[in-house]
C-alpha cells in the first residue's frame, strides 16, 4: 500500500523539521506514487535525464561519479529522507549515478510538477533551497576532510556521519546500526586504497572506538570520537520533501 503523507514514518523523527497542514496536503499531491527498487537497481543514471524526483522512505543506496578512466568516486551515502533527482530536476541531467544497496522504497514525484512546487508553494520551495544548502554544507566539510584529514581521521568522520545520521533516524538500537555498504565503497568516498581503509579500520577497532563488521556498525567511545572531530560528525536539522 501507498503511505500517505500523512502517516509518513519519517515526519516524527528528530532530524526533520514539522510540516503544516498546508505543506501535507501539497505533498500528497505533489507525490505520483511508490517504487520498490532491489540492490543493484539504477535509480538515476550520469549524464542522463530523469522524469522522475524521489524521497527515500527506507532503504540506502550511493551516490557516485564516473571518471573517464573507469575510476569511481562515491560522492554520497543516501538513508531515509534523502531527496533523489533535484539535479535532474533543474539542470536537466544528472552528474551522478544513484544505485540502490538494499532493498528501497522511494516515494515518487513526477519532475514536470516542480515548477508548481516553486510558483504555488513557495515555502516548499525554500525548502528544497534549503535541502541543497544543507547538501552544499556537507560536500563542505567532505572536501576539507579527503583533503585535509589524515585517514585515521576521515574514517572517523565518516563513520560518526553515518551513525549521528542513523541515530537521528530511529536506526540505532544499543549503539550498534545497520551500515550496509563496503570498504571499497568507503574507500572510493574518501581517497583512499582499500588496504589503507582496512587497516585505519582495524585501528579504530584496536583503540576501542567503533567497530565495522559484517554489515553493522558499532561505536564502542562516542566520547573519544566526539574528541577527535568536534562537531563536525554531526548532521543537520532539514526539510522533509
């Protein structure tokens, strides 16, 4: 069955901020339908167009950009709530790849509607503003950590990313979320070879501060991580679309 905005599992949660009435009943709208996609599934492909926008309503998937050499550059993790395809949307064509890496459900928005979005709801227009101000801000502080961080340290940051993200979405149970991607694909994200990944990991684990294993992610001394980044593990309050 469809959910419907209204009894969407995602509104409640601490790192999306409140719709009105208004806003609900546009969304509903706004929104075509449901797509369910199996890992592998392409949900936007490089270079190409998309008629189609999405919200992640369950599942993760990645985001990544193909060089001409054949090399990889993951550009992004996708979880719960982010929103697919503005890319598309405005310019025409996607500069990256998006691919599912488990099972996903997407709520689906027809990308010829997104100019009434902008002329006839204004405020969910800013917030679509505001979701690329928010996605500015990380590709920020992704940049200055590939560029600047010693690896122990960007797998740190990515992995306090990735379990603040989790935390603030209702996936962490008993310090421990699900994190289902691999260490290449960690590896592609931030720069590094996979044998360098593997060991900074291992160091990690030897120090007590979080552990990667068989799809799950632990972080055993938030305090120490906390330490070691300062605020910069942390995600950002946004607009849910």
């Amino acid at each position: 069955m469809v959910t419907k905005c209204t009894n969407c599992p995602l509104r409640g949660l601490p790192l999306f901020l409140e719709f009105s009435q208004d806003e609900l009943s546009f969304m509903q709208r706004f929104k075509t339908g449901e797509m369910e996609a199996e890992p592998g599934t392409h949900l936007l492909s490089q270079g190409e167009q998309s008629p189609q926008l999405f919200t992640v309503l369950t599942g993760m998937g990645l985001k990544y950009k193909m060089l001409r050499d054949g090399s990889r550059q993951v550009v992004g993790f996708v979880m719960p709530g982010d929103f697919l395809g503005l890319q598309a949307g405005v310019m025409g064509e996607m500069g990256h790849s998006v691919e599912a890496v488990t099972t996903m459900t997407l709520c689906v928005f027809n990308r010829a509607n997104v100019w009434d979005l902008f002329s006839k709801h204004p405020t969910r227009g800013f917030d679509i503003a505001h979701l690329a101000a928010v996605e500015e801000h990380f590709l920020g502080d992704a940049l200055a950590t590939v560029g600047q961080r010693p690896a122990y340290e960007k797998i740190a940051w990515a992995m306090a990313r990735f379990f603040n993200r989790a935390l603030a979405i209702g996936q962490v149970v008993d310090n421990k979320t699900s994190l289902p991607f691999t260490q290449q694909d960690l590896a592609d994200a931030l720069g590094l070879s996979l044998v360098h990944t593997n060991k900074q990991l291992a160091q990690l684990r030897r120090d007590g501060i979080l552990t990667w294993q068989k799809g799950e992610l632990s972080v055993d001394d938030m305090d120490a991580l906390t330490h070691m980044l300062g605020d910069d593990g942390e995600v950002q309050t946004r607009p849910l679309v």
